[in-house]
C-alpha cells in the first residue's frame, strides 16, 4: 500500500540501513584502515539529497570472535558511534563455527561465518515499511541476499523509494536492478563522515580511535 502521509512541502524522510560487515570488507579490500573510525549517522547525512531529511540510522553488525585487541577495537567504535545520536540503533548477529578443510593436506581448522545480518535487515526494512517509517530507505550493502527484501517493499508500497549505496569494492548487479536507484559510496563520503580522535561518553569517560586506525 502507498505511503499517504507526506506533503509536497514535507523533507522526505529516510532511514539507512548498513550492513556492517559489507562496508568493513569493502574498506579493508581497499586498505582504508584510517577510515575505519566511521560517524554512521554523518555518513548518512552525506548520502542524502536535496528535501531529504535522516530519520534513522540503522547498524547491522556481529561481535567478533578474536583476539582480545580486535574485540577492544570494535567495542570501542560500538560505543563512539551511538554517542550523541539516538536515532542510530545496533542489531546484532552471531557467528556460526564451522570446519574448514584443507584440499591438499586434509588439515582442519575452525572458521566462523557470519549469521543473521541479511536477515535483520530484510526484516527491519519490512517493518519499518508497514509502521511508515520512511519515505526513502538507503541500504548499504553488495549483498545479494538483500533482494527479496526490496522488491517486496516496492511491490507492497509503491511510492517509497528503495535506494542501494555500495560501499567500496562490493557491488551486486541483481541488487542495482531490484533498487529504484544505487551509489557507490566514495573515498570523499567516507573521509568526511569520520569521528572526532577522541569522544567523551556519558560517564565523562575517553573514547579514542585505536592507534591500529591511524
């Protein structure tokens, strides 16, 4: 069903949606570590246009499994970005532990995949499309999986428009043709959109951007 709520005058309202992992894998593959330290909700903001306005940030993610160092690195970031912005929440996945077997040699070794995220999305995309959420939703991602989703919210509300934005080496060509438009988010959004070195949480405690990201 069509979205009736908004005027001509009204900005249009978005919510973006960020599969985390996607955009991590896309700055590491282009070696963009001093980019890591991303203010989602500013990123956000850069991708919207004239008569736009960000309702929502929406952050899909999985704690890692690793060493102490990588999981202090993602903790850390996990709280900067919600500092100041109650419009960004964090869905969480997990990581299923399989066995990866060596071709050649039959050696075995644990390997952790990553569960869930496509599904969070595609189900917060949905619901927020039933509650009339957002006019325009941008969803960053390469991920394929995020198909049915999209054509599901364009078949059932027509006049809201489903926008993907790439994050750098991912793309998906069924995604560019299931969305009504796509981006590829650039190097200049992502140096624009990044944290402050040293944020002050609600207890009057540092956050700094880890040294490994510099």
């Amino acid at each position: 069903m069509p979205s009736v709520s908004q005027t001509s005058a009204d900005p249009l309202r978005v919510i973006v949606y960020i599969d985390g992992y996607n955009l991590y894998h896309g700055l590491k593959a282009k070696n963009w570590r001093r980019l890591y330290w991303l203010d989602l909700w500013r990123l956000g903001e850069e991708l919207l246009k004239p008569g736009q306005r960000l309702g929502a940030v929406r952050y899909f993610t999985t704690r890692i499994k690793g060493p102490d160092d990588s999981r202090n690195r993602q903790n850390d970031y996990l709280e900067a970005i919600t500092i100041g912005r109650v419009g960004l929440s964090i869905d969480y996945g997990h990581f299923l532990e399989k066995t990866a077997k060596c071709r050649n040699c039959g050696a075995t070794w644990p390997r952790h995949e990553e569960k869930k995220t496509d599904v969070n999305i595609a189900c917060r995309l949905v619901e927020d499309a039933m509650d009339d959420l957002f006019d325009v939703a941008i969803i960053v991602s390469g991920d394929s999986d995020l198909v049915p989703p999209i054509k599901l919210v364009k078949r059932r509300w027509t006049l809201k428009r489903l926008i993907v934005a790439f994050p750098p080496q991912r793309f998906s060509e069924s995604l560019k043709k299931a969305a009504h438009g796509h981006l590829a988010i650039s190097e200049h959004k992502l140096a624009q959109a990044q944290m402050p070195d040293v944020l002050m949480n609600s207890q009057g405690f540092e956050i700094r951007r880890p040294a490994h990201w510099q």
